[in-house]
C-alpha cells in the first residue's frame, strides 16, 4: 500500500518553499524535505504569491492509501519578515509560527499543545523550524520570520475529525510524528483513543468513561443523563483501551456497550472488529445454557442473525436476566483479567429492543456515582 504525507510533512515543505522563494527573490515550484522518519519529501508548490512584504504558497496534502479526511486539501505557509536581519551575524533567525484560517485552536488542557495555542504539534513545529532554518543560514539571514500555516478547506473538515470532541475549535490541526502516513487506520484509531484519554486525565477525572461507539454514548446519555462528551470512544479496540487507562493511572473505568460488541468480550475477545472474531451466537448459546436452556433454544440461538433476535428467544424462554447475569460476569471477568487488578471496572450492557440488560453492582448500588462518575 502507497504511504502519504502528513499535514505536518506539507507545512514544513511550504514554509521551506515560501521562505526560499521570501528570502531569494526566486520562484520556486517543488521543495525537498527530509521527514523525521529519514523519508525525503518532493513537494510540488502551488498558490504562489509573492510580494515585497512576503510570500505564500501551497502543497496539496497526499495521504497515500490511508482513508485520510485531510487528502486533498491545501496547507498553505505565508512567510513575512517581521524585522529585519541583525548586524550580529552570530545570532540565529527567531521563527514564529502560528495558525490561521482553517487551522484549530485548542481550548481544553490535555492535548500537544497549551490552551490558546494553534493545533500545530510540536514535532510539525520542529519540522518548521528546521526546514526554514536551512533556508536562513543558506542567504545568511538572520532576522525574524513569522510563518502563519493555514487550510482553506480546514473549517469544513474539522467537523469530520475528533476536533470539535477535543476541544479544537475553527479547524483541523497540523499532525504528524514521523512525517509519513501510513496506511493504517488502526494505528491512527489508537492514537485518537490514547488523545482523548490523556484528556480526561488532564481535566481531573480519575474515572474513564468508555463506550464502543456513539450508539451507546447516545444510550447512557437518555439513560442516566450522562454527558457523551465526557467518554471516550473505543471502537472495536477494546483490550487496547483498558491498556492505556491502566497504564495513565485512572482509578476506575466503566464501559458500556450493546450486547452485540459485550458478547464479544464474554469470551476473552477483546477486540471485537467482526474481521478479528465473530462468537456472537456461541458465546450467547453457552451462556443460556448456562442459565439452564434446553439444547433445542441453544440450537435456535445459533441460527440466529443478529443478538437482538437471539435475546427474544431467551426472554421467552423466560431465562433473560439469568442468561445476561452469567454474560456479564464473564464480561467483567475478561476485563479483568486483562487489567491485572490495576483498576476496578464496571459495565453496563443494553439493547435495541430491551434497554438495560446488566450492570455491574458498582453501577447498579450507585456505589460508583461516589466516585464522581455521574457528577460533571
């Protein structure tokens, strides 16, 4: 599969390119780089504009084949001298780099960045620097450079990234620690998972609130009144996330979840993406047996299409919450194990049809809301 480059790889290539083109008075239609991972960057430049007072230009963002919402887009770099070379030639160019249109502004603690600051991340920043730096001692300039990196498609795309649940406002943010995109939209999920944990952390919670998917954020919100917002989305990557909140040092962590992902769980399968496994109707099957079914529903049970049809078939056995008891012990028993005794874990497991089907005793006792996991 074809890798890209990062936003961060295209900010750098044209602040290299806008300085150049500032500094020698030429025109300048593709740049090399070298990326942090030690991949060169030929980068074509687009949008040029060139006056007395500065220069900007484009590169046009390749993510390769990684399904990348930014793909396409322009990152512009406008360049400008903001004061004018020193007489000592022993004192280094000073760079200023912000954001503008189209670029996100951070607005909650716990990202790369400080509140108030541009979404550029540090190792882009780094890119920056260095790049233009190059460009500096090559026409011996050592004044100031203010270096404003924009995308005008950025307003637009941000409402399809993470950035509006992390508190970056206005647009998208300039991403990338290697410089390279890599065909791997697991990695870039984990990533995404690992940002809004650490979010949490750095607000204050001491509990992470986890669901696999806006389904059931949607669910605890009409359920308990609670803030969707305030969890973490884990998507199929469950194991991976109980990992990282035991590595941050959260105390506690509840998930919840549908029972067509939970089921999953009840049999050690942490991750629960339908390519990785599919037990669904087994594990289910087991469990109703369990709760003492007769081997004709268990039969039944394995025939069906989906959980929400397999759950009708329980509940009229009469043996639904006996069955959903025994799914949620094996849930907790799974989530445990994998955490090593390093946190308590909570769950609560629902459904289309039936709502609420299990929670743990923490969450059924209120004991938890103690804890503050309701108090926002």
């Amino acid at each position: 599969m074809r890798k890209g480059f990062t936003t961060g790889s295209c900010a750098a290539a044209a602040s290299k390119a806008a300085t150049y083109m500032l500094l020698s008075g030429k025109e300048k239609s593709e740049i090399k780089i070298e990326t942090p991972a030690g991949i060169m960057f030929d980068a074509k430049i687009v949008d040029i504009e060139r006056c007395s007072s500065y220069v900007s230009c484009a590169v046009v963002k390749d993510g390769g084949d990684d399904p990348d919402v930014t793909t396409g887009c322009h990152v512009v770099a406008k360049v400008s001298i903001k004061k004018e070379s020193k007489e000592n030639s022993a004192v280094p160019a000073v760079i200023e780099i912000d954001g503008g249109s189209g670029i996100g502004r951070v607005t909650k603690p716990g990202l790369d960045q400080p509140v108030g600051n541009a979404a550029i991340n540090h190792v882009p920043r780094q890119m920056i620097t260095k790049e233009v730096m190059e460009v500096c001692g090559l026409f011996d300039f050592h004044g100031f450079l203010q270096i404003e990196i924009s995308v005008p498609e950025g307003i637009e795309l941000a409402g399809r990234t993470f950035n509006p649940r992390l508190g970056i406002e206005g647009g998208i943010s300039i991403l990338g620690t290697t410089g390279i995109v890599e065909p791997m939209s697991t990695k870039a999920l984990l990533d995404t998972i690992r940002v809004e944990l650490n979010q949490q952390k750095a607000l204050g919670y001491t509990i992470a609130r986890v669901a696999p998917g806006n389904y059931g954020q949607n669910f605890m919100k009409e359920r308990y009144g609670y803030d969707l917002d305030r969890s973490v989305k884990c998507s199929n990557y469950i194991g991976e996330t109980v990992d990282m909140v035991c590595e941050m040092g959260f105390q506690s962590m509840l998930l919840t979840g549908h029972i067509g992902k939970l089921i999953k769980v009840a049999g050690g399968i942490m991750n629960t993406h339908s390519h990785e496994a599919d037990c669904r109707m087994e594990i289910l099957a087991a469990c109703a047996l369990r709760a003492k079914c007769e081997a004709s529903l268990a039969l039944k049970i394995l025939d069906c299409v989906n959980t929400e049809e397999a759950l009708h078939l329980i509940d009229n056995a009469g043996i639904l919450q006996n069955t959903m008891d025994i799914v949620l012990e094996k849930v907790l028993f799974y989530l445990d194990f994998r955490a090593q005794g390093k946190i308590k874990i909570e769950c609560v497991i629902y459904s289309s049809d039936y709502g609420i089907l299990a929670e743990s005793k923490g969450v059924k006792n209120g004991s938890f809301c103690g804890c503050g996991m309701w108090s926002f």
